[in-house]
C-alpha cells in the first residue's frame, strides 16, 4: 500500500522544485538578440516578415498542441492503468478462488473497489454466456445478457487478449450509454471462463481537457484504429471531430504522433496526435488553422504601422517558448537525480521496508525485508498485526514488539525503533532493528504505518563482546584487590604462626614423652599446622605461595582425582570420564591441581543431592583465534582442556560475579569456606590457563579449565623429606622485624649445628655486615620489613660480596615474588611458618648450591 498520490506529487514537487531561469539567461542561450537583429534587418520585406510570423505562429500553436496533447495522453494512460490494475487484481482473484462469484464477499469487494474509482460507473463480472453473476452495486442483473455486446463478442474471439476499450454504448441496466473497459477471465488451461467489465462515463478519458484547454476553439478526440471515437471531449463537441478516413491515416504515419498540418478539403486544422500506452488509442488534440491565424490577419493588415509591435510578439513568443523548456529540462534534470540518489543510497544501506495499511490490514515486505525475516522470495507478507508475530522472531521477542508498536501507533513514542532476533539457522539468530513512523490522512486519522529494518548482528555480537570483556576485567580487578587483601592478612598470620609453631617445637622438645604437657603441646602443633595449611590455600589464590613449576602428566593426576573419590560418591549419581589425552603434558604444580580437581568435583557432587551425573572430561583443543572465556583470554596454538560438568542445581544468577573470591560461598557457614574456588581461579592462573562457566539455574554447571602444553615431561627426583641436615659452624647472618622470630631462628640453628648472629633491624644487619663482609656464609632474611625489605637488603650485601648465597622467607611477597627475589640474587624462596626440619633443608640447600652469577650479570629488582 502507499500514502495518498497528492501527498507524493506535492512531496516530490518540492524536492524536484528549481526556480524559473532569468530572462536574460533564456535570450543569451537561445540566441534571441540574433532574432531581434535579424528582425530589425528585414523589417523591409513585409511580406516575408508576414510570412514567418505566420509560420511562426503554426509552429508555436504546434508545439503548444503537442505539449497539451502529451499532458492528457499521460493523464489517460495514469486512468487507463487503474482501472487494468482493478480489472487485472479482479481477474487473478477470480481465477484463484479468492472472489468466490455470488457470495456476499464477491459483492463486497467489488463495491469497494467501484467506490474507489469515481468515474467508473460499475463493476461487472460476466460468466461464459454473458449473464451478470456478480456487481459492485445491487441488484445483479441475472436474466440481463451482454453476449450481444461488441466488447463481449471480442473477449470470447480474442481468448488471452489483455485490455480492451470499447466504444461508447449502451448496457443492460444503465440508460445512459458508457466505456466498457474489460479482460477476460481465462482458466488454468486457457479457456474463457467469464469477463471483468468496468462501466465507465464517457468523459472519463478528457476529464482534464476543459481546464486544460488553451481556446474554446481547441479539439479533442480519442479515435480506435478502425476509426471508432472513444470521446470527442467534454459536451458536445462532434464538428471538431476528425473524419474516420483521416483518424485512420494518422495510424499509417511513419511518425503517428508528429504534431502537423493537415488538409480537410478546403479546411486546414493543426493536430497533434499522441498514442496511449495502455491501449490501441490515438488522443489528437485539433485547431483550425484560421483560428490560429486569425491575430496574424490582423497583424498582417496593420503590419506598416505595427511593425515593430509584430517583432515583440514574435520575441515574447519564442522567448516563452524557451523559458518553458529549459524549465521543464531542469526540473526533469533534478527529478531524476533526486530518483537516482535514492536508488543509490536505498541500495547501499542493504536495508528492508515494510508497510502496513492500518485501515484494511495489508502489508507489503520488500524482498530484503523479506530476507531479513526469513521468509522466501515469493511468500506473502502476513496481514495486519500477523507482522509482529512472524514464525521466524525469538518467542521472547513477539510481545514486546507488539507493544512498542502500539506504543507508537497510541502516541506514546515519537518515533517507532525496536531490535529483535529472528532465526537463522543452526541455532543461530539474526539480530534485526525495525524503525518506523505512523501517517495520518487529510483527516488526522492512522492510515500507514511504514519503515525499514537492517542487520545488527555484528553490532549486538560486538556490544555483547564488550559487555563481557568489561565483567571479565571488572571481575579480574575484584579478584586482584581481593587478593592483596587475603595476602596481606596471610603475612600478619605468618608471622604469629611461626612463632606459635616454632615455639611450641621447641617446648615439645624439651618435655618428656607421654606427660600431659607434651599431649597440650602436640595439640597445639596440631592447631598451628591447621592455621598454616588454610594460610597456604589463601596464599594460593592471591599466585603468591611456592609453586612448583615443572612438567607433568596431566591425566594420571585427574585419573588419581577419580579414584580418590569414588568411594564418596553417593549411589544414585552415576560418573562418567572421557579421558582422551593420555601423553597430554603441562607445566606447574601437579599436587595444586589435584586439589583444584577434587573442589571441582566436590562441589558437583554437592549440587546434587538428589542424584544426577557427574561427567569429567580431558581433551587436547586447538585453538584457531584469540577467545575471550568466562575468565581469562585464550591465545591461539594448543590447549588442554578439563571440563567437570554436573546436572545438579546449577548457579544462580546473583552468585556468578563472585564465584572466585575467597570466602565468598552459597553452602552455608557451616558447610563451606568459600576457599575451594578460589584455589581453582589461583592454580589456573598460576599455570597460564583460563576458565569458562557454563550454568543454568535447575539446569547444572560446567566447569572448563584450559591449561597451556608443555612440550614434554620432566621426571621429578623425590629428596628424602625425613633426613635432617646439619650445619658445620657456618656463621648464619638472620634478619627479622619480629624479635621473637629472631630469637626462635637463631635457637633452632645453633641446635642444627649453625653459628647464628640475629638482627631484628635491617639497618643494623647492613651496618655489621659492611664492617666484615667476609664473616658470614648465609644470609636468611625476612621480606616485609620496613625502611628495608629482604629483596633489597640482599641486593646492598650481594654488592659487598657477589657470592653470598641468600635465603629469603616471606609470609607474602606479592605477585611474581620468587622472580624479583631471584633476579636480586636470591638463591631460594621459603614461605613462612617454617619447621625445623623444612629450616634446616632450605639452609642447607642455600649453602650446597652454586654460588649466585655476579652483579654485573645480575638483574636489578626496582
């Protein structure tokens, strides 16, 4: 459907509009100060003047004719197009059961199509014996036949002709006579079934002409090529009628519509034919050639005193003439620009328009809407509000583009824009944005509502991609801070740790075996190494405990994880592996990964309580382009991916930010630490890899860890944990902010067989060492300590004396500590609190291993 064609005329109208070209640019262009000369020149022969003037106003009327003519044959052929448009939509409902003849519907839509075209008196459809069997107005003539009509008698002979134009007649039911204009109604197999008639006034092909006309004088006739007169124009108007001979020679004419002079006996009369698009017709426009001429005779008698006012006309003529045409050209000119651009600009923006006729329901989809929506070329569009609701839009999306749009049809939004998915295939969804306006007509009242629409999908895939690339930072951020946090109290906890767990060491060593003191006193070991292992699950998450990073077999580790856990897994859930990477190998810890395994696991198991499956899964994955994960960015190149997914309760929506952080859990305080996670984010972390979660509430959770390869496996040498070695004499140099820890260290090594020299002031342990730097064979130092840190207390040493080897102790040293502890020197990193045992094989490997390179080769820590 479209908006009313006035409001397309006036809008098109104004685009198109250019001013009227100057006066003086239309005589520079078409010569007219030659003309003047010209005419001022042979001003002396009268008679030629006379003459030229006379065949210059021939040729004027001529063109003036021709120009008319043009006007009413475009105006009839825009007549003659809606009503094949209303016989040819007839004829095709009819042929395809959509007028059913005799029925109440048949009836109505003939009337309102009738109703739609005032100068049309009546609709007619006739079946194979010319019997009326359905009309746009009451009642059907039934026992009234048109065999006998002309238009009639020419459909059943012509079988598939297209539009016919009879000559004015009489029909059954009408006293007036009228224009049958018909197309007959043909079968699938080409037989005649019947004719659509369209009962026209007489008049209803020069409606135009009255207004149009330049003289009462000028002539109108539109002539059949047998020479039947269709009209002769508004009234009465026979005498200006061609005679048949001559009507019918203007068909032969090489040019038929060449505007010209021709001769009628005695009678010279200016026609300007023109041949009409829609059907056989010719539409002359005629004047007598006196009546032309009469203002020459005129002139031409006056012509001595009048000379000069003769070249005025004949220059006001010609320069209207001009002016008109160049106006004409330029508006043409930008019309078609205007056109082209649109073209150009519609094409370009690959967009899709729809429209919908609010008044009778139907819409139109051009076919890149249809596209957009997934509909096939030649489907039709839905009616009415059948638009919002196609079976291609997400479900989820049908109700609020309903109400959107009444929203706009209601005034509740100026403007009409809405984004909904639309089903592409394979799972996959379009991502469409419709935007559209609601017109009114002349009344005020809802007529159209129309608009475009155009593919968002890679807009909506990229915001979704920020969006998630924000939460992952935010969340990594949260994670970060949290993880300062845990470490710093992690240090403060060391600290008293190891004073606890030391000193009751020492107590427990100097009580006898079996009395009381020495059951308080285990207990008390018991609680502190408690304390030391929570401290050391903290300290992995925040990637600051002492990992060990070496290579190993990943699937005999989750291989251990099942076995493990088989005997706790209740009866009524079922486990199911796919271990499929046997030979896989990665670099880090294998023990940190058992344990993040068996929280992984653990937690399934948890989520369901009344049953399910449990499935762990371990493939290699190559990854082709960079993917942005849950947590974590997956670079290009090969991939060990472990996946833990249950069918349990899954997590809510609420939990998810804060999967990873410590303390953080969902089981109740007295079912969970909210620690288990945490190691997994830190173990994960640790080893370079990255995590997705996938999870529906009542749906289950999955867990995917993805972990870099290593190139392959190292063998581990396992030490004997349970030798104690002792020292030779050599003097320790001990550095601690903690007086208490000074005073524990430098008891456990003078029972290891040590020379200890404590200090709790970094300053001071500077100051002695640079009076004898050659005095001391170990340095043990503490890291967080003020005015001096362990790290750069070592570096001020190292520079005194180059081999010295360092033993740093730390409760927290913060990211990457052991790799700014070794590029200052450090020969190895301990983490507090320490046993005697775990004391005394740190120093002793200290004071074993190769001297550290020198200074000059050595990486300064800022």
């Amino acid at each position: 459907m479209t908006a009313p064609s006035g409001h397309k005329t006036g809008l098109y109208a104004r685009r198109a509009a250019v001013p009227p070209p100057r006066w003086r640019d239309v005589a520079r262009q078409r010569g007219m100060l030659l003309a003047l000369a010209i005419s001022l020149l042979i001003a002396a022969w009268v008679a030629f003047s006379l003459l030229t003037l006379r065949q210059q106003s021939l040729e004027s009327e001529l063109r003036m004719l021709d120009a008319l003519s043009s006007a009413l044959a475009a105006q009839a052929d825009g007549t003659l197009a809606v009503a094949d448009t209303t016989l040819r939509a007839t004829v095709d409902e009819l042929a395809g059961g959509a007028i059913v003849p005799g029925s109440p519907h048949a009836q109505e839509t003939l009337r309102t199509r009738a109703s739609a075209l005032p100068m049309f008196r009546k609709l007619l459809v006739l079946d194979a014996q010319g019997l009326e069997v359905a009309a746009s107005n009451r009642p059907v003539l039934a026992v009234a036949s048109h065999a006998a009509a002309t238009y009639f008698r020419h459909a059943r002979k012509a079988g598939g002709a297209g539009l016919y134009v009879g000559l004015p007649q009489y029909v059954p039911g009408l006293d007036d006579p009228v224009i049958p204009l018909s197309r007959p109604w043909l079968s699938e197999d080409g037989h005649f079934v019947g004719l659509v008639v369209l009962l026209a006034d007489p008049e209803f092909l020069d409606a135009g002409f009255a207004r149009g006309a330049p003289t009462r004088d000028t002539g109108l006739g539109i002539y059949r090529r047998d020479g039947g007169v269709l009209s002769d124009g508004p009234g009465e108007n026979s005498a200006k009628l061609l005679p048949p001979a001559l009507s019918r020679a203007l068909w032969e004419q090489p040019d038929p519509e060449a505007a010209r002079i021709v001769e009628e006996g005695e009678r010279r009369r200016l026609v300007a034919p023109r041949l009409l698009q829609r059907a056989p017709l010719l539409l002359v426009v005629t004047r007598d050639a006196s009546a032309v001429l009469a203002g020459w005779r005129e002139h031409a008698r006056l012509v001595a005193a009048f000379v000069a006012s003769a070249l005025l006309v004949t220059l006001g003529l010609s320069l209207r003439n001009a002016r008109e045409q160049q106006w004409r050209r330029a508006n043409e000119a930008v019309l078609a620009a205007e056109r082209e651009r649109a073209l150009y600009a519609f094409q370009a923006a690959r967009e899709g328009a729809w429209e919908w006729d609010l008044a009778t329901g139907e819409t139109y989809m051009s076919p890149r809407m249809k596209e957009l929506m997934g509909l096939a070329p030649d489907e039709p569009a839905p009616r009415g509000e059948a638009l919002a609701a196609l079976h291609g839009i997400h479900p989820d999306d049908v109700a609020p583009l309903r109400q959107a749009m009444q929203a706009h049809l209601d005034g509740r939004s100026a403007e009409f824009s809405f984004t909904l998915r639309v089903d592409a295939g394979a799972g996959a969804w379009r991502h469409v944005r419709w935007r559209g306006r609601s017109l009114r007509d002349g009344d005020g009242a809802l007529s159209l509502f129309v608009g475009t629409a155009y593919d968002v999908s890679a807009e909506v895939a990229a915001d979704q991609q920020a969006r998630r690339l924000d939460d992952q930072l935010q969340r990594a951020r949260r994670l970060e801070a949290l993880g300062t946090l845990a470490g710093g109290v992690a240090h403060d906890f060391n600290n008293i740790l190891a004073a606890v767990l030391g000193w009751s060491e020492r107590a427990r060593e100097a009580v006898a075996e079996g009395s009381p003191i020495a059951r308080h006193l285990d207990h008390v070991l018991q609680a502190g190494r408690r304390g030391k292992s929570l401290v050391e699950r903290v300290l992995s998450f925040t990637r600051s405990g002492a990992r060990v990073r070496q290579p190993f077999r990943v699937q005999p580790v989750i291989e251990e994880v099942l076995d493990l856990l088989g005997a706790s897994v209740p009866a009524q859930v079922q486990v199911r592996r796919e271990l499929g990477a046997p030979d896989a190998v990665a670099l880090g810890d294998s023990t940190a990964l058992f344990e993040a395994t068996m929280n992984l696991c653990n937690n399934a198991l948890q989520a369901m309580p009344g049953g399910g499956e449990l499935c762990i899964t371990l493939a290699q994955e190559t990854v082709s382009e960079p993917r942005a994960l849950w947590q974590g960015l997956l670079a290009p190149g090969p991939w060990l991916r472990l996946s833990v997914a249950d069918t349990g309760t899954g997590i809510a929506a609420e939990a998810l930010p804060h999967l990873f952080e410590p303390f953080f859990t969902t089981k109740g305080p007295q079912r969970g630490t909210g620690l288990g996670l945490a190691v997994v984010h830190g173990v994960v972390s640790d080893m370079g890899g990255a995590i997705d979660v996938h999870t529906r509430p009542g749906q289950g959770a999955c867990f995917e860890l993805y972990l870099p390869l290593a190139p392959q496996a190292v063998a581990m040498e396992a030490g004997d944990d349970s030798h104690v070695p002792r020292g030779q004499g050599q003097v320790v140099l001990v550095v601690d902010d903690e007086p208490a820890l000074v005073e524990l260290l430098e008891e456990q090594l003078a029972e290891l067989g040590y020379e200890p020299r404590g200090f709790s002031d970094a300053q001071e342990a500077l100051r002695v060492f640079t009076a004898r730097p050659g005095e001391f064979d170990l340095l043990v130092s503490d890291q967080a300590m003020p005015r001096l840190t362990g790290v750069e207390l070592a570096q001020r040493l190292l520079q005194l004396r180059p081999e010295l080897p360092v033993l740093i102790a730390t409760g927290f040293g913060g990211p990457d500590f052991e790799a700014r502890a070794e590029a200052a020197g450090a020969l190895q990193v301990v983490h507090k609190p320490l046993e005697r045992a775990e004391l005394a094989r740190a120093v002793d490997r200290a004071l074993r291993r190769p001297p550290p390179l020198g200074m000059n080769q050595r990486q300064k820590v800022g």
